[in-house]
C-alpha cells in the first residue's frame, strides 16, 4: 500500500505542464541550458582539477600543475 501511495506521489511530483508555443522561446534561450557555454565549464574543470593536483576523467589530462 505505501509503496503504491509513494508513486503516486511521485507522479504529481514531476509536475508535468503543457508549454504554450510563445512559451517555447523561452525555454530555448541559451541561459535556460544546463551548461550555456561549454567551453568556459571546461576551463573552469581545469583550473579547478590543476589547483587540487587531481585528475577529473573530463579528457584533460596532467596533474597538480596544470599544463595538459
């Protein structure tokens, strides 16, 4: 019984809602994206795997001192 009042719950959860078509523009600028600018996410991997001398598995490779 919990587990079937759980999915339920879950189901209202996700909060599923129709989007307008002038609404859609919105949802598609690049400031709604997960990651807007990619290249700069990948500079800020690097700064920050080279400051701790660790290796992140992002396809930069080097360690501690940050030249790959």
């Amino acid at each position: 019984m919990s587990r079937l009042i759980f999915s339920v719950l879950i189901l209202f959860a996700t909060g599923c809602a129709e989007v307008k078509p002038w609404q859609r523009g919105n949802l598609a600028r690049p400031s709604m994206a997960f990651d807007p600018d990619p290249l700069e996410s990948k500079m800020q991997q690097h700064l920050y795997q080279s400051k701790e001398g660790g290796f992140g598995g992002y396809g930069i490779g080097g360690g501690g001192c940050g030249c790959s």
